[in-house]
C-alpha cells in the first residue's frame, strides 16, 4: 500500500511541475511594442525631471539616458525591455545616492 501511495504522489508532483506559471498575459507584437516605446517615454519624462533638479556630471542620470537613447536605436525589443530594467536600477541608485548626500537638519 505504502508504494502506491508513493507513486501517487509523484505522478501529482509531475502534474504539478507541468501546470504554466503565472506568467504574463501574452501581448502581440503592436501592443508589446507600443508599450515599450511608452515606457521608454515614461523613463526619458523622470529623466528629465530629475535633470530639472540638478544633477551631478557623471551621474546615474546620464547613463541612464545614453542608454534610452544612443544604445535604444539598434535594439532588439527584446533588448530594449532589458535596458528598461537597466535604466529604472540607474534611477533607483540616483534617489538613493541623493538620500543619502542630503544632510540630516
């Protein structure tokens, strides 16, 4: 009995392994790209609210531009999601730099 109930518990523990993630709903090309390109819109508009602000040469800020913009043209879309991430990790560095150069009152 013992190796039945065994055997029962891989065959669900299989089933289990083959059921799909939770994953993102699944975008056609138009509408991935579109996305893209209005997030990349979103990044360049903090972008420049932070220049506004005043930024520092050789800052998080500028790299994070060259990238949404020298490096965005040859891009694959795919590319482009991993140079978003790239460019929100520069930008959370950026407010977290500033955090910390602010001296407390």
């Amino acid at each position: 009995m013992q190796g039945n109930f065994s055997k029962a518990r891989l065959v669900n523990t299989a089933r289990a392994l083959q059921r799909p993630h939770a994953a993102k709903p699944k975008l056609n090309y138009t509408a991935r790209a579109n996305l893209i390109a209005s997030q990349r819109e979103s990044r360049l508009s903090k972008i420049e609210s932070l220049r506004c602000s005043g930024v520092a040469p050789k800052s998080f800020v500028d790299k994070a531009q060259t990238l949404l913009t020298h490096r965005w043209s040859k891009a694959t879309w795919r590319s482009r999601e991993r140079l978003l991430r790239t460019v929100d990790w520069l930008l959370r560095m950026e407010r977290m730099s500033r955090h910390t150069l602010v001296p407390p009152i």
